[in-house]
C-alpha cells in the first residue's frame, strides 16, 4: 500500500490519498474549526473500520439476521508526548433478529485474532478492551 498527504498552504492542513484514489482532510488540533480529520482520529476509524469489516462478515457467514451495526472505538492516550495510546475499547453494536451471543463473541475473537491488521497490530502495544450489546430489532 502506497499512500500520501500534500499540504494546502494554510496551517497544518493536509490532504491525503491512498492506493484507492479516495481522498480526505486532515488538520491538527492547531487548526480550529477546519474541517479534516487529526491523524490518530483516523487510526481509530481506521481500527473500527477494519474490525467492523470482519465481525459484520463473519455475522453474516453465520447467517445471523443482522439489521443494524456500529462499532464504536474509544482510546486514552498517555499524558505525555509522544502520547501514545494507553489503553482503547473497542465496542460492537449489533441490532438484529435473535442474534447468538456466541456469534458475536466468536466474531469479534477472530476478528482480534486472526483477520483485522489494524487490531492484531495495535494490540501489540497497547490493551484493547472488547465489548458487545445486542439489541433485538422490532
């Protein structure tokens, strides 16, 4: 994978792309009020993205009536630079028709465990706490 920023000539603003040709903003905290993404928001989405790629696939291999998915990613990051992440939470949201517990749990164990590289990496230096809710769609 192959990817860039290019700065816009106003602050710390960047625009990056990647492989994909997809393009998005990114700005840093001295940027108020510009709109882009700071760059460890974007490993958080990231990290949310690629488990949720994987348990949403999963769940639905296992022919679970999903109807609804979020995942929600929460981090702490040290107080001193380089600030780096301490510990994050990783939470599933999953909507659906008589959902099995146990196939989201198995999802999201596979998920940390074998298939999503953003998760398999980050949990190598710092801890990641999973969590699910299920909630039974009308």
């Amino acid at each position: 994978m192959d990817a860039k920023v290019t700065w816009k000539n106003d602050g710390l603003l960047l625009s990056g792309t990647a492989d994909t040709g997809s393009v998005l903003d990114m700005a840093s905290s001295q940027d108020e009020g510009q709109p882009g993404f700071r760059p460890m928001e974007l490993l958080a989405v990231g990290l949310a993205g690629c488990t949720a790629m994987d348990v949403l696939s999963i769940l639905k291999k296992k022919r679970q009536d999903v109807v609804d998915f979020e995942v929600k990613v929460h981090t702490v990051a040290a107080d001193e630079y380089p600030k780096v992440w301490t510990d994050a939470k990783i939470e599933y949201i999953v909507t659906g028709h008589d959902i099995d517990p146990k196939a989201v749990e198995r999802a999201m164990e596979l998920s940390r465990t074998t298939y999503c590289p953003a998760q398999n990496m980050l949990n190598k230096v710092t801890n990641i706490e999973l969590s699910y809710t299920i909630i039974e769609a009308e």
